[in-house]
C-alpha cells in the first residue's frame, strides 16, 4: 500500500471514530450554551417582549433583546416565518413595516 492510499485509508478511520466520539458526547452532556425551544415557545418569548417594550421592534432588536434576557438566539428565518404566520391569521401581533412588529391591540 502506497503512503498516499494509507493516509486517506487513515483519513476515513479518524472521520468515523470522531463521528462516533460526537455523537456520544451529545447523548451525554447537555448541550452547552444553546437551548432548542419550540416554535410556540419561541413565539411566547417575542410576545413577552413585544409587551413589555411596548414598541414596534424590529427583528434584530427582538433577536437582541431575547438573547439578552433569556440567553438564547434566535434563528431569525425561523422567527420571522412564524410572526408572518401569526400576522395573516390576524391573532397576537401586527406588521408595522418590514421585518418589524407589534403586539395587536385587542
């Protein structure tokens, strides 16, 4: 075996061995720094936010501002699909420009 056929032999080797040390590691430990929510409750933080302001924000200030108060980022694609969704139904909140929102008035 040629020295260029072993190394990529060895290559492919340590690419599954760190695969399978990562894949342990996150079924051991909990993930560090990033806390996976879901959509609603994603939903609920930038309400809260929302209310408590009692402003129009924009996206990055909302992204900003729930990083800020409860560690957590936001992913912004995620956020803005489920404002959109909450705005067409007509319930929650508002659009009061692009990329920018408000608690509805009841």
């Amino acid at each position: 075996m040629e020295t260029k056929e072993l190394a990529l032999l060895l290559r492919v080797l340590l690419k599954a061995q760190v695969g399978a040390i990562n894949k342990y590691l996150k079924e051991v430990e909990p993930s560090e720094g990033k806390k996976k929510l879901s959509s609603t409750s994603q939903i609920k933080l930038v309400l809260d936010v929302l209310k408590s302001v009692g402003r129009p924000m924009h996206l990055t200030e909302i992204i900003n501002e729930v990083r800020e108060r409860h560690g957590l980022t936001l992913d912004r694609d995620s956020l803005a699909s489920g404002l959109s969704k909450k705005v067409q139904k007509g319930v929650m909140c508002i659009r009061t420009a692009p990329s920018t929102f408000a608690l509805k008035k009841d």
